[in-house]
C-alpha cells in the first residue's frame, strides 16, 4: 500500500481498507491499516529542474488538521498548483498521503453515523441543495466536504456540489481546456499589476561565497522585469528589492538534511531582522551557492506553483523568470514526443518530454524572444478568451502574432480547437525568432494540459522525424496538419499584412468526411536541365473530385519551402540532382503528392527509388524513407512517397542504411536489404 500510494495513488485509494473492516476489527490490527483523512487544508505544490529534458521533481505537500504530508496526486489534481484552503480527502500510511482528486468523499450511512458522533457533528436530513428530504439507503446520499458532513437527496446533487467546488479550483476534467475559470478577479490579481520581489542573496557559515553580487542581481532582475513586461502587454511588471549579502543561521549540511523549506524560513527571518520583511512584497527569491546532497542536488531552481517562493542555485535571467512563470502559476511547456509510434503527427501514442518547447521560456528558459506560448498567457489573462478565436465550426480564422509588445482590441491572436474532452489544439503566430523561416511563415500547436502531460502544455512537431528536429516544427502556409481520429484539420492559408500589421489566415475544417476523395495531381518541370543559378519554374496541375478548394506546399531538397500557396513556384540551385515535391491537400484530410527532379549542371552521385504498398497492394502515400535511425550516418538523405507510393532519393553514395515510417504501420516484406550499396 505504501508502495502504492507513492506510485499509483488512485488505485492505494480504491483498494484502501474499507469502512467495515475498520469497525469490526480490534485496534489491535487496524491500527496497522492506512489512516483515512479528511478536512480543509493546503495543497502546496513546488517544481525542482535542471532544465535536461525529463529532469524535473514535483514536489507535492498536504498540510491538513495542523499535520504536514508529503502528498501524491493524480487526475485533474497534477494540473494543479498551490491551493491555500481547499477541501482535502484521502488516505495516509507513513506520512505520505494519496490524495482524492474528488473534492468531497461519498459515505456510507454507517460510516456517516460514527463521523458525526465522533466529530459532535450532526447529519442533516436535508439536501443541502434544494431542501428535500435526504433518505439514506434509497437514493439519498451521506458525504464529506472537507470534514464536515452534508447530505444529499439524489446523486445528481451530489455531482453538482462536486461540479461547484472542482471549478472553485479552477475547473478540471471534463471542463473545457480553455481556462475562462481562471481569468477571474482573484486570479487578475495574482497575475496582473506590478509585483514587488524581494532578492535575497545569501550564504552560509561553512561557505561565505557571495552568490551573486548586488549589481548583477540588480541586472538580472531588470532582465526579468522586461521579460514580463512585454509578454504581458505591460499588464504586469516586476520590481525587486535586492538585499545586502546575508548570512543564514545553519551550515549546508544541516540544510542538505532540513530540506529547502527550512532554508527558505531562514532566508526570511533572517532578512527580516535585517531590515527586509518578505511579507511587504507579493514574491521572494532566496539565492544561494549550490547546496550538496540528495535535497538540493540537481537542480537550479525551485519554485511554488502559484504560490510564493523561489531558490536558486543558479543565477541568470532565464532561469529566473522561469522560476517566477511557476509562481505565476505556470508549468512546463513540454513537448510530445512520438518516436516510438513510428512518428505519428500529433496523433496516438507519445511520451511526454519535460522542457521541451524550445520556444518558450518555461521549456527552454531562456526568456528574451522565449515567450510563454499562447495557451500560458490566456491562463494568466494576459491574452483573454476575447482575444481567442474559437475555431468551433469550419472556416477561415485570422490570427495575429502574440509575441509582440502590444496587444490591438478586437484582434485575435490565437485559435482554438478541440481536439477531445480533456484537450484543446491551440493554433499560435509568432513572429520574434526572425531566423526560423518555419516560424515566420508557420503556425505552432500545441495541446492545453491532459493526463500525460504533468499539467503543462505540449509543442506538436507536424514535422517529425526530419534531421531539423523541433526548428521545422510550425505548419507552413499551404500544407494541412492532420489529426483524422479527432476530425480535426487545419492549413495555414496565407501570411500577409495591413501596413505593419502581420497576421495569418488559418482554415479549420472539423469532421470525418467519410466520403471525401483525395485531389489528382501532376507536376510539370521547366527545363529539367538547366545550369547553375538559372530559375526552374514548377507547376502543378491539380483537381478534386468533391469539388474542394485545394492548398499547395512545395518543399525543396535544401529544407527551403513555398509560402505563397500557389500552384506555382520557381527556385534555383547548385550543381546536382535535386529532388522537388508537391502536396496538394484539399483541407479534409484529402491529400495527392508528387516528386520531380531537376537536374543542374552535371550531376553526381546515384538515385535509390522504389515504392511502398498497403497489405491490400495499394499505394501508400506520405511514407518517409530514410536513413535517420542510423545511428552511423553522417549525412542525411531521404525522401517521401507520392500518391503512387514512389519515393526517389537523389545525390547517394557509399553504403546506406534506409529504413520507412508512417503513422499506424509496422514495415515487412523489405526488398532491399541493408546496407544499400550506392554505386555507379
């Protein structure tokens, strides 16, 4: 059970001793039983990181009846942050607690009986709903809500005092992931306005290293303030205090064994008698040379989610305003890894890998041009839901970059769509990272916090498994992401601009479409030869048999791409064979491809082409050959199969290992066997 509780605690919940057993058996042998708790009480939940993907520890306490226990949570609960007086249920064995994600425990009339005598409590006969008559054992029910008993006529009103106090929290499952329960008054004044920090910068007896010097602290939180001011609209500012340097009471060691609270309490009383009470400002940051052993081992920062307090370990603007994104109320910006699942696109199996949005500073903290994404500033108001579209019918929506310093009424600088009853795609702009082409003619995704997701968002790679990793992650103006067992369909259609203003059109196509037909596509090349540095045109011929309006993408062999969505383009290249693909979607999950060659100059190097086929022999389109897991290469090559199921790889030589992907297939029947020798 102990076990349990730490690993899986809503199954310790679900298999905890029962009412019955604890009142026919002697104390003898129940007082060896998990202890059942319940009562009003403090949620206090701290994030430790070293910022390597999936090094982070949540750290989770209960403090409930005047005792403290470490705490372990699952469901809408690891979405959760700091909560200061909530009701808390569950079961404790050794001072480690499973707590309930249910906001009130349901009771057997037995049960109800014993709690009200031994509490000097009584049971109200009435449904604390709507004043009916409460008959227990029929359809009336028995329940605790934070220690004190209530009773209820019906299960139905049961589940809307459950429905009242989870949104009290600020909403859970089965409550939209857009997060309207948040932006409210209460929340507006944790996340908006200015925000006094006090800067401890500290050492101890054993060790009088200076952490961080007065003047860089200064410098640092200056960084820090601009950081937040910006992303924020200027809606929320921070202004910090830096103390002199401070010594605490106790050596590490003695630290290493108290744990980071502890040091925190010091920090705090310590400044106070010099003059600095923490409790005049709304944060405080505790900031220390590195503490050895297990405790502090590790990480940079931690910090209260929502809550007040941060240590540091280590100095810099980065770390810092992430540490501060936490007390904000933020978690990580995560990114889901696919693969494992032959690189699905957004879509099934996946991992969570902590920290990774590169973009973002509470994946990558970097602050600077790292911007929370957009679902983090829609949670903290910064961008209200009136700045969202919600992409909830099919049609064209356009957005405006977030990343910028001011924020137009009437302007939508985001989308959403659902994607199932726990998640949101959120459809974001940015424009700052000026470097990444993907990004400047691209949309990101990301998915509002689910289960798997430790309460953070997660970046979708629409283009995964290509040697660029997550800098082509954005979909790119006339190429349609696809999540088909959601119904869901999205294209970025056009970049454009009013005066300065730049901004994105973006189709939303929801549904199945059962009966859609693919698009016919052909491609011509003119010339096929032609010297180097002379403009190639290309043209597609393209048409739907359902009539659909089509988006066109075209990618070249040097990781450049089309951004005008045109049936046209023309490029230029170096000597050589280049590769040129087509895709033609008609924004239902309708696709046609096509793959040409271009040669320049005289060639070198060989082509390795073939095809791929269904278990039924029928073509497969989209299947990426290539050589990425070979884990020895030290050039990548590779291609996709076109709507013939052909794929053609140019400019080859040597030995190569070619290995195929695509989302929900396992590859067998392999012609070649590896390596290929590319010869003439």
């Amino acid at each position: 059970m102990l076990g349990l509780i730490q690993t899986e605690p809503q199954r310790a919940l679900a298999l905890q001793a029962p009412f019955a057993w604890r009142s026919a058996l002697p104390a003898s042998v129940t007082r060896f039983f998990e202890q059942q708790v319940d009562g009003r009480g403090a949620l206090n939940v701290a994030v430790a990181e070293d910022f390597k993907p999936g090094n982070e520890r949540m750290i989770r306490g209960v403090r409930i009846n005047g005792k403290q226990y470490e705490a372990f949570v699952y469901g809408r609960r690891l979405r959760q942050g700091c909560q200061p007086q909530i009701p808390l249920h569950g079961i404790v064995l050794d001072g480690k607690m499973a707590v309930s994600a249910e906001p009130i425990r349901l009771l057997g009339a037995d049960e109800a009986e014993v709690l009200a005598t031994a509490r000097g409590q009584s049971l109200s006969g009435i449904c604390g709903i709507c004043g009916a008559a409460v008959n227990l054992g029929q359809q009336g029910l028995a329940a605790d809500i934070g220690g004190e008993l209530a009773g209820f006529c019906s299960p139905a009103h049961a589940r809307l005092v459950t429905q009242y106090w989870v949104a009290a929290e600020g909403g859970g499952d089965g409550i939209s992931p857009r997060v309207a329960a948040e932006q409210s008054v209460g929340n507006d004044q944790w996340t908006h306005g200015e925000k006094t920090l006090l800067y401890m910068r500290l050492n101890f007896p054993d060790d009088l290293t200076e952490p961080i010097s007065e003047a860089d602290a200064s410098s640092q939180m200056v960084g820090v303030n601009a950081f937040y001011a910006e992303g924020s609209y200027d809606q929320t500012w921070v202004t910090a205090t830096v103390t002199p340097l401070l010594t605490l009471p106790q050596i590490k060691a003695w630290y290493n064994t108290a744990g980071s609270g502890a040091l925190l309490a010091d920090a705090r009383a310590t400044a106070r008698q010099a003059g600095y009470d923490t409790a005049n400002y709304e944060f405080d940051i505790a900031c220390f040379t590195s503490v050895p052993g297990t405790n502090f081992s590790g990480w940079a920062g931690l910090a209260y989610v929502h809550g007040k307090g941060i240590w540091l370990q280590g100095a810099g603007v980065g770390v810092t305003a992430h540490e501060l994104g936490h007390n904000y109320g933020l978690l990580h910006a995560n990114f889901w890894d696919t693969s494992t699942n032959n690189y699905s696109i957004g879509i099934g199996l996946g991992t969570n890998v902590e920290y990774g949005n590169i973009y973002d500073t509470m994946g990558a903290a970097s602050a600077g041009n790292n911007q929370f994404n957009a679902m983090f500033k829609n949670f903290l108001d910064w961008l209200p839901n009136t700045a969202v579209a919600e992409a909830s019918t099919n049609g064209t929506y356009r957005i405006y970059p977030f990343d910028v310093p001011n924020r137009v009424a009437g302007r939508s600088y985001a989308a959403t769509v659902r994607k199932d009853y726990q998640r949101d795609y959120w459809v974001e702009f940015r424009q700052a990272f000026t470097y990444n082409p993907w990004l400047q003619y691209g949309v990101m995704l990301n998915w509002s916090p689910f289960d798997q997701s430790k309460g953070g968002s997660e970046l979708i790679d629409t283009t995964p498994g290509t040697p660029l990793g997550r800098a082509d992650a954005a979909l790119v103006v006339g190429r349609t992401f696809s999540d088909r067992q959601a119904g869901v369909h999205i294209t970025p259609l056009a970049r454009g601009a009013t005066g300065t203003n730049i901004w994105m059109d973006v189709q939303v196509n929801r549904g199945a479409f059962p009966n859609n037909q693919p698009p016919v596509l052909q491609v011509e090349v003119l010339p096929t030869n032609a010297v180097p540095g002379a403009l190639v045109h290309f043209h597609a011929t393209a048409s739907d048999p359902d009539g659909d309006t089509l988006a066109y993408a075209w990618t070249f062999d040097d990781w450049t791409f089309s951004t005008n969505n045109l049936p046209w383009t023309f490029n230029s290249f170096s000597a050589g064979e280049h590769l040129v693909r087509c895709v033609v979607s008609d924004m239902k999950g309708g696709v046609a491809s096509a793959n040409a060659v271009v040669t320049i100059g005289a060639p070198s190097g060989n082509r390795i082409t073939g095809g791929v086929l269904d278990p039924d022999g029928l073509p497969l389109e989209g299947v990426r050959v290539d050589n990425s897991a070979d884990t020895n290469a030290f050039t990548y090559i590779g291609g996709y199969t076109d709507s013939a199921g052909r794929y053609l790889i140019t400019v080859v030589s040597g030995d190569v290992n070619l290995y195929a992907f695509s989302y929900g297939y396992v590859f067998t029947n392999i012609t070649w066997t590896n390596p290929i020798t590319a010869d003439s």
